[in-house]
C-alpha cells in the first residue's frame, strides 16, 4: 500500500479552512465548512441554506484535481518507480 503526497496535498486547503473554522467557531462551524468545501452547500443561522460552488472548486476540487494530475505524471516520469529501488515503503508522489 502506498499513499500519494501529491493527492493527499491537495486536501491541504479544504483541511486549513475546516480547522480554522473549529478554532474559531468550534465543531459546528468546522462541519458546516467540510460541508461548504466538498459539497459547496452551507446553512446560516435561522435554517437558511446557500450554494456556493466556486467555493467548493476553489478549496477541494481544483487543488485535488491538481494532485491527481502530478501524481499521474510522477507515475509517468518513473519518480515513484525511483521511490520504490530506493527503499521509501509508504510513499508515492
């Protein structure tokens, strides 16, 4: 089993919002922002509910859509082949 940084990079800006918002906010505020990065769906205060797609593009999709495409040209160039005779157990890029 190996696990690609490059794709698990791209989760790091929708996983800085999510922790700023609990800092700041607490739990609820934290899902509501997992919510409003993978889905692009948030409610405010008194129920109302707001779609924000860009959001959602902007925080998850683009960066991970970017990490699966360095990740498949990593495999291509032989970077993860290179990782594996060097003796790195766990790592791909």
């Amino acid at each position: 089993m190996r696990i690609p940084l490059a794709v698990v990079g791209g989760m790091v800006p929708m996983g800085a919002d999510v922790i700023g918002a609990i800092s700041s906010n607490g739990w609820l505020a934290g899902l509501d922002h997992l919510s409003l990065c993978t889905t692009g769906i948030t409610t405010k205060p008194g129920g109302a509910v707001e779609w924000h797609p860009s959001y959602a593009l902007q925080k998850f999709y683009l960066p991970m859509l970017g990490g699966v495409v360095a990740h498949k040209l990593a495999a291509r160039l032989g970077v993860n082949r290179m990782l594996s005779r060097a003796g790195i157990p766990f790592i791909s890029i």
